[in-house]
C-alpha cells in the first residue's frame, strides 16, 4: 500500500530532488507539490523530465488549511519560514523538515540518521540536519564516541558547491559568471550551522565544543559538500578508520575509505564517504567527510528519515550508484 | 528470475553508466565486469559509490573464451575494437554494442529503440546508435516520416559535452586546465557518425542524404548533447510539434516541448527532449534535441534495447527522473 | 597628453572589462566611472585588484548635466537605455557605445573596426557592434566581399558563455547551480541581433539577406563566443583562407587560422580567430569565429574605436596576449 | 635597451604565462623559447594569440650549449629536472627558476618577493616560491614578524585549481570530465612543499615549524590558490589586519582586505589578497590569502623578481588588473 506524500518547498533544489527521490520511491506516491515560484505550473512545466504519471500534477500555493489527505510531508522552505508554515500541518501527517528551523527544538527528532537511528523510528517530527553538520558529524561520530579525539579541539574547514546557497537567492554573485573559477571562504567564526554542530558533538563526545572553528567555503560545483577536519588526538590512522568500520558496520549509507574522499562520489546519491589521516606525534587527527549536498546533505537523508519513520526498510528508494562522471 | 549481465569495457564512461544502470535494474543481475585499465580490481575501487552487493565483483581482463555463464553482455569498447573482440562470444550471450563497430552491419540491428522498437524486439545482436545520431534522429524521425522536410538539405550543427570524447585519451586538450572555459568544433566535414547518420536518415525520409552537413562541437561540460538542426520545408512549428507528438504518442523516452530544449533536463536518464520553430516564408524548420550522451545516447539505450530483446517492459531500470540540477 | 575618460555602466560586465582595458591604456586616465548598482562604493571596493592610483575613485549615479572634464566617455548600458542616457552628453565628448541602441542610428557610425576603420577614424559617436555580429561579421566579410557566398543563404549558429546574458539578470537562469552542465538554444527566430547583422551583410555583400538565419546558444562558461556559419557557395577551403588572409592583411586584430577555432585562444583580448571549412562539391561553406565577447564583442572592440577616434595608434592597450589556460 | 629573454618549459602552463607576461614587458625581448612538447613549432602555432612580433620563433629543444645570447632565463620544468636542466647555463646568463629543484638550494635566494625583496636585488640566481608557499606566506609574514600567532601551531587547509597538476600529467584524473563538480584532499601529511613552507616560518617566526600541517585540495577551476590558514594566538581582527597593512606598506602587489578574499580576484595578475580573522578568547587566528596559481604563484613572481634582479621597476609588466569575471 503506497504512502501519500506531499513536498512543500518544490520550487527549491532540496524540494526538487526529495521530488526526484519520492518519484523513484517503491512505496510513495507524490500527491501534492507546493511552491512559491512555481505555483500554478504542472509539474512537467517545472520538471520536464519528470516520470509521465506525475506530469499533470498541478504545483499549489501553500495553504496548510488546504491539504490532501497525506500520510507523509517533505518541507524544503527557507530557514526562518518553516516554523511558522508548518505549525498547522495536522498532527496525522508525519513531517520530515529540511529546513533549519527545527533543529533541536522539542518535538521533533533530530535526524541524523546513521548514527542514531533508533531515536528516528516511531517518531512523527523529524528535524533534518543541515548539509554541513552531516558530512561533519558523520565522520567526527565514531572519533568522538570511541574517545579518540578531543570535542574542544576541532577545526573544521568545509567547502560547498553552489545549489548549496540555494535557488531563491538572485544574487549575481550567484551567478554562473561571477561563481565559475572562484572560490571563497564565507560566514567566518559565524555560520548558522554552528550551534547544531557544537550541541551534537557534546552530545557524541561527553565533552565541551565551545571552541569548535568551522569555516564554510564556496566551490564552483554545483553539488557536493568536502568537510576537512582537523582535531587533536593520539589515534594512528589505523584506529581512525578501524573506528569507523566498527562504528558503522551494518549501515548502508556510510563508507569508510583509506583514500581521501572525492564529492563526485556521492553525487545524487545518499551516500557518505569518510576517511581519516593520522600523526600521532604531532596528536594530529585530520576526519575528511563527503556527501552531496542534496543526497545525504538534504532529500537523500529526508527519505531515508521517512522510511525510518514510516517502518519501511531504510534503504528504500535510495539504493541508486551514484552518477558518475 | 534475474537475467545474469555481463559488462566488457567497464573502465570507461559508457561502461560505467551501463554498471550503474544495471545495478539498479529489477531483471538484472550484474555478474561479470571486464576492462582494460581495472582489471584485477574489484568493482568498489574503480566506484566508490557502488552497491554493497556488488563491491566485491572482481573486474576481469576480457577473454571472450573464459566467460561466466551470461545472459546478456553489454560492450563499450572503443571504435575499431569491438568486432574483434565480440567475435567468439558465444551466441547463446544477447549483445548490446554500445560502441561503432556493428552499426549497420549484417547480423546486427540498428537500436534506435524509440523509432523501430519493432526491429530490435527477438533480436540477439544488437549495434546501439552513437550518441550524435541518437539526439539527431530522434528530432528528424517524425518530419522525415511525414516527408515535412528535404532529406537532402540537413544541416546538423551538434554539441556535446567531454564525456562524449571517451575517458581512455590521455590527451591534454581533455585535460581540465585546457577544455574549461573553451567550445571548439572538430572533425570538421569528415566525423565518424556520419555514414551511420546519412544512412538512418535514408531510411526514414525516401530520399538521398547526400548532402548531409555535420559539425560537433567540444562544450566544457561533462555530459550532454545538443543538436541544432537546420532544414528546408514548409511546415509550421505547430506541424512540426504535432508530427512529433503523433509519432511518439505512448513511447515513453520522447518528450515533445514548445520551449527550446536543454541539456541538463536530461542529466542522468534516458530521456530525449525535441522542439522545432519553423518559418514556412523562409522554407525553414529547426529540429532541436538534447539528450545525455552517456543515457540516451550510450547506457541507457542500451539497457532500452536490452530489455527489448529481453521480453521485458521496455522501460524496466530506466523510470528514474533526471539529476537536477 | 593623456586623455581624460569615463565610464558609465561600470557595475556590468561590459564596464568592467572597459575599465580594465583604460587602466591598463599608455594614453587614457580614467577620471569618471557611474554605474547603478555601485555609486558612492569606491573603485577598489567594486573591483578589489583594480591599480592602485584608481583605487580611491568614488563611482558616481550617473548625471550627464554633472559630469567632469571628458574626453571621451565609453557607455555600458543595457539595451533600451542608452539611448535617453546620453542624449544630453556634451558634442565635445566622443562616445563609444557598447550597448545597442545607437546601431545603425544616424550621426553614429557602427563601429566594425576590423572591417571599416575608415569609417570611423574622426567621428565622434561610435556604436560597438554587439558580440554576435562582431564574431559573425568577421568570418563573413572577406567572403561577402569576394563574393563567394551568397548573402541570402546564411545561417548562422552561435554559441555564447554566460556573461553574454549580463550581469544585472538577478535571474536563477543565469545561477551556477542552473547554467553549469547546462547547453540551450534561444531566442529563435527572432533575436535583437538580427536586423543589425542582416543591415550589415547586405552592406558587405551587395545581396539580401532576408532570408538570414540566427540561433544563439548559451554555453557554461563564462567567456566567448564561438559562431559556426553555414553558407552556400563554390570556394574551395583554401580560397576562402586566402581571402580572409587578403581581407585582414596588415590588421591587427583578426588572426585567420587553418584550424578551426577555440574560444580560449581569445579569453581576455581584442583578437577574433576566423577559420573556414567548404566543400565545392555540395556548395557548402563553413565560416567559424571566435572572439571574447567582453573583448572584441564588447570593451575590446570600444576601445579599439576610441584609439581611431582620438587618433591613438589602433593597438594602443589592446597588446595583450590573450590569458591560457 | 631591452634585455634578452629565453623561456625553458615553454610547453607547460607556467612557461605559457611567463611567454604572455614576457610578451606584454617593456623591457623584455623574447628571443629563445625551449619547450619538449612543442619543439620545432613556432610560437603561433602552440599560442595562437601570441603577438604579432612573436609569431614566427620557432620552439627549440633545449640545450644549454646551444643558447643565443641571453640575459636572463625563466624555467619552468617540472620539479626534479631542472637541477640538471640548468647546471649548465652560463653564469652570465641570470636564472629564475620556476620550478623546485633549486628552493634553499646554495647559491640560489629565496624569491619571496614581496617579504625579501632586499635580499633578491643583485643576486643572479632566483628559486621562485611554489604557488602554496606564495599564498600562505605572504599571509603569514606580517604575523610570525609581529609575534602574533605561534608557529608551531599552523594548519593550512590550501585548495588549488587545477592547473596547478601542471599540463604534462596525461592522466585521466585531471581530465575535464573527472575533474569537473570533483573536490578532493591529497598528499595529506606529505606535500612536497612542506619542507620549504616550514622553513621560511622558521626563518620569519623564530620557532620550530615542525608541527606544521598542510593538506592542499585539488578545486574545480582552472587557476587560483586559496589558503585558509588557522593558528594559535591572541590578536583580534584588527591587530593582524593592522600588521598585514603595516607589513606591506608601500609594497605594490600584497591587498590587505577586510573581506575574505575570493580567488578570481586574482586571475591573470601577480596580485596577492590577505585577509585575517580571530578570536582572542578561543586564541584562534584566520588568516586567509588568494592567488592566481599561474600569477604570484608562478610566472608573475617569475617576473616580478626578474625585474629585482634586473634593476627594473618592480612592477614592470605586471601592472595589468585581473581579468574579470
């Protein structure tokens, strides 16, 4: 029997590609697509490559009075507007948010899925994280949990393509002319998703993250998202990635390498690949951690939550290789 | 019950996209992997983001006479090679050639699967379309069919992204440094694709092609193809979309759209999109289509073609939506 | 003596690239710079790299009744503003127009400075051709003029990077994330370049070219315009060589190659590449060239004209070697 | 008078820029090119926009026997061959070497230029920076100088485009389809610009480098180096931005920013951006630095010591703003 989901936020490249996602879904049936820009457009006006029996879907203003019957909604809006549009969305219809805003507020689970998967399952309101803390954190969990590094030393250097500033933005620094062949740091000692990374490293390392350093670059890609993580600790190389292994062992969407990951790896896919570089001499620990920044960093992980609350195998509709070149 | 597929040429980019659409088929089983440039890895050190089921796979260098049993192989060898190195595969093994060698060749039918799906049906051998005639044809078929334009009056200017230059060169112009940032044509009056073009389109249109004009270009991108296509007839654009839409009503890879095609709508699928604008006072019509060179145009006609000659439904591991963006 | 220049539309594209070729000028010391979207930023805040005896420069709103002592001014605005913009600009300052509403307007001469130099030198309102034509016309001139093509048989496939769309375009379209890996026609049938183009091949070759036909493409790069020209006529490759070689002897700025051209080969200079490729036989002929479109399609080009005007050797600032990769 | 210039490695991306940047100096004649890739052609068949003047010198093998008179020669071979390449060069003949064969070498001086200019003046033979070392010293200098951070705690996180892998690398890694929407760490823990980076922190900071940490990423893009660069030390924002402007005062090729600086900034000059953020209470210092690999990081500090050594203006040939966008 299929589940009945709606996207909000279709207009957007993480509402687009959770559209991709539930459209390949062996248990979902896309009911109802809201959009701000889109409004009024059939799907396959916004989408032309959209599978045939979704093309006439009609793309509708959001209305949270106005709902279909839905068992599941993904919501992809701006951060700062999904706590007010979706506070009247019936508590019958599950929710999995992509946007920031219910990050660790009570209700609502925080979905890193990978790694604590049994604090999703059963549970109605499911705060995704956002694209950032999800390479981190994946390759950081297994470190801090075997106490391999310390939570206060960490310093991380990350870099993102460009879907990753989003669609809404005409900001012609934005743009194709301005963004190819550069590349800049951005939002220093001062980016949104900081206190979610600092609150679930304590909460994975029994320690304090005050000084956590994170500094967000911009890549001129379209997709993937590269975390360089640089922390202090006594663990060889070896016991890095014997950590991870062990850590992950079982899960479907983390992969322990020994070569430094690459993000065209992941593309469009829900996949994570971590790696790990050591010197003890120098208490050096280097966690590298790629994803795509709308797979596993947005609509990838989005599903994979709703599976998880929806009681279906977690893989479902998310077993695709990833696409490459 | 799983058809047990084999791939030969997997170090390449046709043969990867084949790998990644096998993995995902529902009929297909992927048990043997040939390649040059691997051979002796297992399949999840040439891609990373393989499936787990299928990491392990050991990649083989090709000898046609230490064959697993198979049912269907696919190749994706260069040009020039294939014929030899297909020869003594047995002929109980169905055949997808993805590359040139059997492209209107005695014994083998030519897979413009959305035009004559009939031909290829109960077919054992089957030469895919290179990636320029997939795109082109697949616009010309209905104005052909419908004897809307001169056969012997095509100009096709073409375009296509560096993935279409194969991975093997180890050539600085494919270089990144060099092929960012430029757009040349090549093979100026004298391209491979030719004979294969001006013979198919023969076929479809009752007259000579003689006169055939084809002129590729290199763009910086990785995948996609467009063709631009110039005609003499006096149909208007509405005839032209009408005699298209005719044609591929019920197939399921053709899309007919009013707007001018682009290539990423096609990112990643087996889609083929096709517009037209006419100027009848001018004798005019323009034929346009875009497809993914490695989909459409390579893998995903192949596994198109495969499920044909297979008995499966024709669009069986193909309904995934395009990657975008 | 130098000569004392302005800038209007300096936040475009366009202006940027006029104020890199006047800063780098042995004669020109720019002294005024207007533009919309920057008034009152300082030059180096806008351009950070800008030399630093213009860094303090204030960019001012544009006000033709407040302007400084000029000697010449070059105009960078969008297409329908130009026009009201400088109609109250004193007689005494010479203007070069980038943009396009003063082509083929009486009292300005169009400012084709490969072809009709003399046409310009002491004048004192010069229109810039636009990209398309600068590109197009070049590859044409030596064949209209020789007559061997035939001017009503034209077709002309072009393809633009990004920045050809402009900068002010606040429009996702022209996003990174949407341009990259993204190739599309436009503007079919029917775009602004056309009747200046047509104007100018009935001027060089004696014909109508009513039956001109134009299909402009937007190409994930930045810069350059390549144009692939499809004419009927009875030269051979090398005749058609010859006469561009002959039409271009002693000039500058126009390089005629054997090899079909690359739009690297002009990144960041005043140089347009012209190739041909006929086959007698099917009486085709293949004219192909390339400029930078912010070069010789725009700034390049302006000042170019402006040496002619203010009788400045025609090279002065425009010696540059193009940049590679 | 002009000085006499030959170019080794002129086939390479380096010795391509130093042909434009020679090409454009007042003082420069090119009058001998050596490159192994393009031996026997002539300039304007390897760089098609050459100048004029340029065109017809035909590209020699080089021998060092067999050299015209010369004043000064740039090298650029790749690292490993140009000890030997250039131990038979006449000593009359001054040498910058682009390469690394020769950094901390005796008899050759460091050209840290904009840090050591006195210390390049009057000497004959120049060991050019690599293009990390250029970025990440040139933001390091004025803080080891002014005891602001700790030198035994740096971390430099450096991302490079790609024409930094240098042109020979025939390897399908960095071809444009493997390397395009591709982000990756490598030679964690083991550049072979280490040993040269930890030295001069020695020599700036009074401290052992040895705990030094460097892991460069290889970026989508053509040209342009960033370095994000995170160090203890208890100066805030304005105290290192202070030190950085008091450092450079005077110098023409170091920008102090107080915005982060973005690499296309930098594209196409010798211009080095710094920029510098902190946090005394977590004792954390940000420095960040940008430049063009090709630029400051390779033939544009090529020239600029060139003109040190030859008694030129510093900035001779090397005025010219970026190229933007």
């Amino acid at each position: 029997m299929s589940i009945r989901v709606g996207i909000v936020g279709i207009s957007g490249f993480g509402g687009g590609e959770a559209m991709r996602l539930v459209a390949g879904h062996p248990s979902f049936e896309l009911v109802y697509a809201a959009g701000e820009g889109s409004a009024g457009s059939r799907l396959a006006e916004r989408f032309p490559g959209v599978p045939a029996r979704l093309a006439g879907l009609v793309i509708e203003k959001w209305d949270p009075a106005a709902l279909p019957k839905l068992d599941l909604l993904f919501a992809s809006l701006p951060t700062g507007t999904s706590a007010e549009a979706l506070a009247r969305v019936p508590k019958t219809v599950k929710i999995v948010d992509i946007g920031g805003d219910h990050r660790y507020v009570d209700g609502w689970a925080y979905g890193l899925a990978d790694v604590w998967p049994a604090e999703i399952e059963g549970r109605t309101r499911i705060a995704n994280p956002g694209c950032f803390p999800a390479a981190t954190l994946t390759a950081l969990a297994p470190l801090l949990s075997d106490r391999l590094i310390e939570p206060g030393s960490i310093i991380i250097d990350a870099k993102t393509g460009i879907s990753g500033a989003g669609r809404g933005g005409a900001d012609s620094r934005f743009g194709y002319a301005e963004s190819n062949e550069n590349l800049l740091p951005y939002g220093l000692l001062r980016h949104t998703h900081m206190p979610e990374m600092a609150r679930t490293i304590e909460r994975l390392g029994g320690g304090s993250a005050a000084g956590l350093v994170f500094t967000p670059h911009l890549v001129p890609m379209t997709r993937g998202v590269l975390a360089t993580i640089y922390c202090r600790g006594r663990a060889t190389t070896g016991e890095c990635l014997e950590a991870a292994r062990r850590f992950y062992a079982g899960r479907a969407f983390v992969r322990v390498t020994e070569a430094p990951p690459q993000t065209k790896w992941a593309t469009g896919s829900n996949l994570a690949f971590v790696s790990y570089a050591a010197d003890p001499e120098r208490e050096l620990v280097i966690a590298m951690s790629v994803v795509d920044n709308l797979g596993k960093g947005a609509a990838g992980q989005a599903v994979q939550n709703a599976n998880l609350i929806c009681g279906l195998p977690e893989t479902a509709g998310l077993e695709g290789a990833p696409v490459w070149p």
